[in-house]
C-alpha cells in the first residue's frame, strides 16, 4: 500500500515483522501519517481475519482518524472503518478498523477476555502513556501470553524512548525517519522576563509570526484560561480575513471540527492545547508557536488529593508540536525559550501512573484479578498511590479487606465514570446522573463564584432562570455537556424505591473521606474525615456551615483550599453512615489546657458529631494520657531524685548494671518505671507537685540498691557519725562539713574510685578550703587556716598537728568540761 507519506518507507519492515513475530514497536516522527496508513496497511496485507482495533486517547482523535480512513476508502465512517467513543458509536458487522478510545478498549477487554473476532490491537500515541493505555497493553499481553498467541500487538509513538518498550515486549523496534517537509525551530534571543504572562509573549510572537510567514498558525497553550486570554488580546489586531479558532477537549464537537477543518478563506489561527499534538491533522498549518507550558494532573497520595499543574514542556513534547508545521509544506516553529533554556527541559513527560489518581486502574486490576505486579506494565504504579487507591475502594465497599473486588465494585466498573462517582449513581440512582455529570467536567460557573455546589446544580436545572436571578456567570457550553451527560448517565442508573436522597447526601457518598468539620477559630478551616485539612475562604457563604461535603479543591497538600462544597447536616451525615460511625471514648493530654481530658466521642474517621464528658474514665486511661502530658511538660526531678540519677549514672560509668535513668532513657520508658506511681495525677499543677524519688527508686532491685549505696552512697558518715549528703551533680561527687570534724582523717574519702570533692567550712560553716587531698591539706596549707581560724574562734580547738586530735564540733570550755 502506497499514501505518498513518509511512513510508507516503514511499512515493509513492520508487516515483516508483525508476521513473524505478532507484535511490534513502530516510532514515526510526527505527520509521517502512521496514524490513518498503518491500520489500512495491515487490512490490505490480510495480516488478521479479525477486526483491527486501534486505540486513541482523545475523542477528537478517534473520529477524525476513522473519518480521514473511511475517506480513503472513500466510504462513509461506520463501514469499513467506524469507531467507538463514550456516548456516541458509528461501526457495523462490516467494520474491519475499529478505533476506540481508551476507556472502550478496557471495557472490551474486562467483558471478553479472549477478545474474541478481535486480531490485531494498535496503541496510537503511546508516547502519551495514558494510564488507559498502559493498562490496555499490560492486559493485551497477558491475553496474548496465556490465551492468545494470534493477537497482534502495535503500539505505535512519535517521541517515545521505544526502547524499552521493544524490550518489555520481546518484539523489533521498527523506526520511520521520513518527515513531511523540514520545520525552521526559532528560539527566543533572551527569557521571557518573570513579570510578563505567557499569553501576552504569546500573542506578541504570534503576531510577528504572522507578519513573516504564511499559512496556517497553531499555537501551543497550556488550558483554556490561557486560550481565552490570548485570543481576547489577539482579536482587536488581526486582519478582517484571518479566523482564530480555539481548540481544547471541552469544547463542542462542532467546534473542535470548526478549529481543524481548512480555511475557507484568508488565514487560520488554532490556539489549542496538548490536544493538538498528536494523530489530528489540521488542515494547511504551517507555523507553530509553542509557549512551552503543559498542563498535567498530579496527584498527592498523602493528601489524597489531585490537582492540576503547569509545568515546562518536555523536549519530546517540544518536538511533537513542532512537527505540527512540517505535514503540508516547510513551516517555523517558534519557541517561548531560548536555545540555552532548552537544555534544562525534560527529556520526556511522566507517565501518567507516575502521577494520576489510581483508584479506576486500582479497580481494573481488582476485577482482572491481578496485583499490580503481576502485570507486565512498562511503569509499575507507586505502592503509595496504589495503596491509597485501594484503601478508598475498600470505605466505597468496592473491595474487601484482602483487596479482592466485591459485587458492589463489579457493578461500579461497569458505570462509565470514576468510581467515587459509580458509587454515589449506583447507590443514588438516576437522580444522582446530573452531580454525576457535573463532578466529572469543568466548573460551569466562573472561577469568583461562591464554592457551593447548589449553585451549580440550580444552574444545570434551568440556567434561564438561574441567570435572571444570580449574578455569575455561565459557561454555556460546559453547561450544555453537562446537561447532555446527565441524560446519557440517568439510563444507565438503576431505579432506586428508596426515598430520595439530597444532593448534599449524594456528594458524600461519593467523597466519604472528605466531609469536613468546622475547626474553632475566626477563618474557616475544616477538618476532613479522612483526616486532612482544608480552607474556604473567609468571606464565601459558606464559611459558617458546621459540616461540608468537599467535592474539589486546589489540592494543595499542606492545606487545600476548598474551591466546591456542599453543606450538610449532622443528622444526614448520621442517616448515610450508620455503619462507620462509633463512639469512641478517649482520653488526651491537651497542650493549649495542660491538663488531662476525658471524653466520649461519636466519629466518622476523623471528624466528631458528638463530644460528652467520660465520667467513668478509668485510671489506667488518664495515666496513660497523662505520660504524654509528662512528655510534654518534661520530667523535673526534685534535688533528691536529681542525686539519685547522678549516683547511678557514676555506678554506671564505673561498670555497674543498673537501669539507665539518663532523660532520654526515662522518657521512653515512662509507662514502665513511671505509669504505677501516676494516680491521682492529672493536670500541670499535679505534676509540679509530684516526686519523682520513689517512682526512681523502684527502678533499682533491692540487691541493686545496695551495690548502689556502697560504690555511690547517699551519704558520707564523718568520723563523729554524722552523715553527710553527698552531692553528685558536679564532676567530682562532693561534701561539705567543718574543718573540726575531720581531726585524725588521714585518708581521703572516696566514691566509686574518685576521691570525695571536700569543702571545709569554719565553725560559723563558711567555706575555709576545698580540696581533693585531706592529707595533703593537712601538711600543707592547714598550718595559715590554722593561723586564721586560732583569731577568728580562739574558744576552738586548733591543734598543730590535726591527724593525731579527736575529731570535735565542741568549743576548749565544753570540751575541758565534759
């Protein structure tokens, strides 16, 4: 088969190989035509019996793909070629090339695993790796391993680093290097400067672009913000024969064929997003002008949360634009960056398994019946994401504890939307088709409405009236999508007897772990069930509502700001959840009141309905709360106790097997050593008063306290009998007596092997001398004190030679006298 398109150069080889080996890897750049050629190409060749499914992401994508082969037929769209998208199917018993978008091809697999009448499945644009499509070919090559051996497998990609993808497939590697016709890449001289926006540089290159080119023009930008803004500073300036036609995958099918479709006259300018990299040809476009943003959805495992955000384009995705301006004749493509700035690009984007939401594939492989690692995935899915996906599932009742799919989750993966949403229709019933609908689009109200929900819905029910009385605006065609996705959701709900449920009850069934609690205090910050934070802000009409259902925020994971709620009554929280809410009783160590609280709570996950005082709490439960209060609070031994830790810390370092009571030690050991003395304790001011000396002391066995009082004993017993504390709180253990009482000590005292720090004091007990060497003293420098104290208190004894004097704490008179 002969296109005249640069692809056909590639063909030979990947009908050889697809014969020889059933599968293959084909990487054509872009406007080689592989799209529309390849799938012809292996219909001529007879290289299956069966239908050919090709797989696209995008909507847009499939129909004009099937169209632009149909026309080649030169048939109509549904004969020999058709295709399938959500709500809208044009195929045939004819039909032979099938292309379907993503979603559709899962759906095919799950219902038939044998894929049966199916011969040959294509994967257009996997470069994109679109979590579908990663799932798509991980299942394709499981049903090709285990049932059937026939199936041929094409993933086909423009600027995909294939390689690795040939070799998880086993299969060649087959690369076109044709191209249309050259493309001139035109950086800018310098970076665009930080306080200009992205629609202003772009609507100022896109002007000059058209001043020094001809043909068409296709521009690059992130989302439909940045769209509408740029074509508003376009407009005024542009010549009376030149169409700007936006192009972003909200739009009207009408208007998406309006935007690629050829002008009629003059010239045409798409400002379009990532929607129009890939498999769509518009017509006569001969420059490109990337802005060099892209829009992609993250998302958060730890808030459980996505969110959108604009981030630098990739080189690969640079270059797939680029070759946008390359498929009719030579074009330019300019660049928002310069030459320099490009080197710090990417090379390629992440696949969408790396940073999606995986609670649907979570689903999938529940139903397929496989672990994640089971499957032959060119990227494995983050355990954390998964889990968190999983751990959603199992609280929607769609999987059990041992992660297995249940009746219910069978049902839900049949519904074509997320399974929060699945969950809530399949619950709720038709009712619930237009929340349904309306949480999975775009807001249709502008972005300074208030964030309730009812107001959106008020909308969707009669926008007539809504627009006389409310003063936001409308998107009407995001309304009109919504409108026209409720019906199509409402005949696949089942009729629910039950009474109706609210649209509040409806949101939380389908946001079970975020109906958020009002937390005190002046700006509205909540408190979600599934244990997260979010914030409204302060002047929405929503700010005072007690409970929320939060169906979308910006999800920031430090704190999300709330962008749509819905409020709802405790009582409605109560009737949904009856299963899931306890009463849990509990008792806290409250910093903000430093005191003990007890108290019995009715929850939902995080969140509290009901808050009574425990009354009956039992000891061991306020002692336990109360040793984090000590945590808190910190331990502040008495002196006593204090001496107690020094004497065991000396024995300890004298290689004594006692406990360590180092602060570190005792903290982490608190309920051991410390819960058996606590009752009684509940608050600051109890703990200020308590002492920690018995609670230490029945730390130490008795036969440990006694090794302890001989190698570091409490106290020091003087010639005369007294005893003396011993303090351990400096580097040497330490005592203070009268000089007196030491007449005839010749040896220095000791603890644990250090000599005894003595301070000597006069009879009115100031310090005379410290020293660590009695003797010594006593023939040294004993000779000037003696001198000194025989002035100051000549009623004392002072003898010449102290070692041979009774010690004595009496004055010469009562001495002589007794």
């Amino acid at each position: 088969m002969i296109s005249g398109l640069p692809i056909d150069e590639a063909l030979a080889p990947l009908l050889s190989a697809l014969r020889e080996k059933g599968r293959a890897v084909l990487q054509a750049p872009p406007g080689a035509g592989k799209t529309t050629v390849v799938p012809l190409a292996l219909m001529a060749e007879g290289l299956t019996e069966g239908r050919i499914v090709m797989l696209e992401p995008r909507r847009l994508a499939a129909r004009a793909a099937a169209e632009r082969m149909a026309e080649t037929l030169g048939e109509a769209t549904g004969e020999t070629v058709g295709y399938r998208i959500r709500g809208e199917a044009k195929s045939g018993p004819r039909t032979r090339i099938e292309v379907v978008t993503e979603g559709i091809l899962t759906r095919m697999i799950q219902s038939d695993p044998e894929l049966t009448g199916i011969g040959a499945v294509l994967f257009d644009e996997f470069h994109e790796r679109s979590l579908n499509a990663d799932l798509g070919l991980a299942l394709c090559l499981e049903i090709a391993g285990a049932l059937r051996d026939d199936l041929i497998l094409l993933p086909m990609s423009a600027t995909l680093d294939a390689a690795p993808l040939a070799e998880l497939m086993q299969a060649p590697l087959i690369t076109s290097q044709g191209r249309a016709f050259p493309v001139e890449t035109i950086w800018r001289d310098t970076p665009l400067p930080k306080n200009q926006r992205i629609e202003e540089a772009t609507a100022q290159t896109t002007l000059a672009a058209l001043a020094e080119t001809q043909g068409g023009v296709l521009v690059f930008l992130p989302g439909e913000g940045e769209i509408r803004r740029t074509e508003a500073l376009l407009k005024p300036h542009l010549p009376s024969d030149t169409h700007l036609r936006p192009l972003f995958g909200a739009m009207p099918f009408s208007e998406q064929r309006a935007a690629i479709a050829p002008a009629q006259r003059g010239r045409k300018i798409v400002l379009a997003t990532s929607i129009a990299e890939t498999s769509l040809t518009i017509e006569d476009i001969r420059v490109v002008i990337d802005a060099g943003r892209a829009r992609r959805a993250r998302f958060d495992p730890a808030s459980g949360m996505s969110r959108l955000v604009t981030e630098r384009v990739t080189r690969a995705e640079a270059t797939q634009r680029a070759g946008r301006a390359g498929r009719v004749a030579p074009g330019r493509a300019y660049r928002l960056w310069t030459r320099g700035e490009e080197g710090a690009l990417a090379p390629f984007p992440p696949a969408e398994i790396e940073a999606a939401d995986l609670t649907a594939l979570a689903l999938e492989l529940a139903l397929w019946g496989a672990a994640p690692e089971d499957l032959p995935f060119l990227t494995q899915p983050g355990p954390g994401a998964m889990a968190e996906a999983q751990a959603l599932l199992t609280s929607l009742g769609a999987l059990d504890h041992a992660n297995r799919i249940t009746p219910h989750g069978k049902q839900l993966a049949k519904l074509p939307l997320h399974p929060r949403l699945a969950h809530m229709l399949a619950l709720a019933g038709p009712g619930a088709a237009p929340l349904a609908a309306l949480l999975s689009d775009r807001d249709p109200l502008a972005r300074s409405a208030p964030a309730d929900l009812s107001l959106r819905l008020d909308a969707l029910r009669d926008p007539a009236r809504f627009t006389r009385e409310r003063p936001h605006q409308i998107n009407r065609p995001a309304l009109e999508r919504i409108r026209t996705e409720a019906k199509r959701l409402s005949k696949t709900a089942k009729p629910k007897p039950q009474a109706t449920l609210s649209p509040a009850e409806m949101a939380a069934l389908a946001y079970p772990d975020r109906i958020g609690q009002r937390r005190k205090g002046d700006i509205p910050r909540y408190l979600l069930s599934g244990g997260k934070g979010a914030v409204l802000d302060e002047a929405d009409p929503l700010a005072n509502a007690p409970f929320l259902v939060i169906t979308d925020t910006d999800g920031n994971p430090r704190e999300a700001r709330i962008r749509q709620a819905i409020a709802i009554t405790a009582s409605d929280i109560r009737a949904l959840f009856a299963d899931q809410i306890t009463w849990i009783d509990t008792c806290t160590w409250v910093k903000r009141d430093r005191r003990v609280t007890a108290r019995t709570q009715e929850r939902l996950g995080a969140i509290t309905l009901d808050d009574r005082i425990w009354k009956d709490a039992p000891p061991e439960a306020i002692t336990t709360a109360m040793l984090d209060g000590v945590r808190d609070l910190g331990l502040a031994p008495s002196p006593a106790a204090q001496r107690l830790r020094a004497r065991v810390a000396l024995a300890r370092d004298a290689g004594e097997d006692l406990p360590d009571m180092s602060d570190d030690a005792l903290v982490e050991t608190l309920d051991t050593w410390l819960a058996p003395h606590l009752a009684g304790v509940k608050s600051a001011q109890d703990w200020k008063g308590f002492d920690l000396l018995p609670a230490l002391k029945s730390m130490l066995s008795w036969e440990q306290t006694q090794r302890l009082d001989t190698l570091a004993p409490p106290h020091f017993t003087t010639p005369l009998g007294h005893k003396i504390p011993i303090g351990y709180s400096g580097d040497h253990p330490e005592i203070e007596l009268r000089l007196q009482e030491l007449f005839g000590q010749t040896v220095h005292p000791t603890v644990a092997g250090q000599p005894l720090r003595v301070t000597l004091l006069s009879p009115a007990r100031r310090p005379v001398q410290t020293t660590l060497d009695i003797p010594g003293f006593w023939s040294g420098s004993y000779s000037d004190v003696r001198k000194d104290m025989r002035a100051r208190y000549p009623k004392h004894p002072w003898p010449e030679d102290p070692t041979q004097a009774d010690p004595t704490l009496r004055t010469k008179r009562r001495s002589a006298g007794q």
